[in-house]
C-alpha cells in the first residue's frame, strides 16, 4: 500500500504531510498523557513487528503494493487510534529513509492511509460493533474495513493526483487489498485472543473495566 515518490503532485503531497503532522502532535500529547513503563515496551515490540510484516511486499496495480499493516490491531491493542499514528510514522519513516519503501514525498500520505486511517477505522469499528456482533467478529469486520478504506484512500489519492489509467484497474486494486483484509482480520483476531490469554494485562480495554468496576 506504500506510494512511492513521483506519483502524487508536490503540493498534494504537502496537504497530506499537514494532516498528518497535525496527527502526530495530537498523538504525542495522548502518549505523554496515557503511556506508563508497561506499555512503552509493549508499543516498541508491536512497532518492530509491524516493520517487519510490511517489508513482506505484494507488488499491486498502479505502483503500490500490498501487506499486511496492523493499524487496527495497534489501535485496539491501546484503545487509541493515536498509538497507531505514532507507530506508522516511525515504522515508515525508517522504511523510507532505509530501505526505500514508500516515497519520501509521499511519506505524509503513506501516514495518512496506513496509520491514522486503519487506527481511527479499525478502532472504532470495533467499539461500535462490539455489542451487537460480539469481540471476534468485531475485531474481524473492523480489521478488514481498516484496510479496505486505507486502499479507498489510495484509490483517491492517486486519483486526485490524475495516476490513474481506467476503472478496471483501480476495481482489481480494491478486490486485492479487500482479499489481504481478510487475512489482516484473521491475525488481529488471533493475535488479540492470544493476548487475552496468555497477557490480558496487556490489553488497555481490561483496565478500564477493572477500573469502572472499581
């Protein structure tokens, strides 16, 4: 999913990159507010491990490509899109400087799509859908839908930046991107009950109960 330099305008790029330096700050202020010695470690594992699922690239259509990204996992894990915002930048920052992964121009709306879209997505979709579907099939639908909208937003970024070639070819992206959401939902799934199981304490949603119990 990562825009390489080239294929989106300057001064879009420039749009992009205030959005998402507006995030960051917003993400910063939450993490200086929110972040205990417990979670730190735990936000730098989950980073090295989402680096390394997204150097695993699919080369797609119209010069981007697809992985595996973990935005709504982040965001769930936290329960707070801002940890994803903060993750994603480092993660592609590195990935760009060091290993050409994404543009460097692009950087701001690589952020957009991969972090603080699928981290608001994937976040409150599944607090919306966790009463009425249930914890699994929440965190499934809200970790395909993370996915599928960040691949919506490339679709309208390359758009906008008039890289496309037909409608065919931006519909085969979609279809790709909504297949690699199911794998995506079916690791969050198994990664979250695995944390449920075997480190609950972990998990910031288990907190807060004990808390409102409290």
């Amino acid at each position: 999913m990562h825009i390489p330099d080239g294929f989106i305008p300057l001064w879009q790029c420039g749009i992009y990159y205030v959005i998402t330096i507006l995030a960051l700050y917003f993400s910063l202020k939450w993490a200086k507010k929110n972040l205990d010695e417990k979670m730190v470690p735990l936000m730098a594992v989950l980073a090295a491990g989402i680096f390394a699922i997204m150097s695993l690239n699919v080369p797609f259509p119209m010069g981007s490509s697809g992985h595996m990204v973990g935005g709504a996992l982040v965001a769930i894990i936290f329960c707070a899109p801002e940890a994803a915002v903060i993750i994603f930048t480092l993660v592609l920052l590195v990935q760009a400087l060091l290993m050409g992964d994404g543009g460097v121009t692009t950087l701001g709306a690589n952020i957009l799509n991969m972090g603080i879209v699928t981290g608001l997505v994937g976040f409150y979709s599944f607090k919306t859908l966790r009463n009425p579907l249930g914890k699994i099939k929440s965190l499934f639908i809200a970790s395909w839908l993370s996915i599928f909208l960040a691949a919506v937003m490339v679709v309208l970024e390359l758009w906008f930046a008039g890289k496309f070639i037909n409608l065919q070819l931006a519909l085969l992206f979609l279809i790709l991107q909504a297949i690699s959401g199911i794998v995506e939902g079916i690791l969050t799934v198994i990664i979250i009950l695995a944390l449920e199981k075997t480190r609950p304490d972990l998990l910031v949603w288990n907190k807060m109960k004990k808390n409102n119990k409290s």
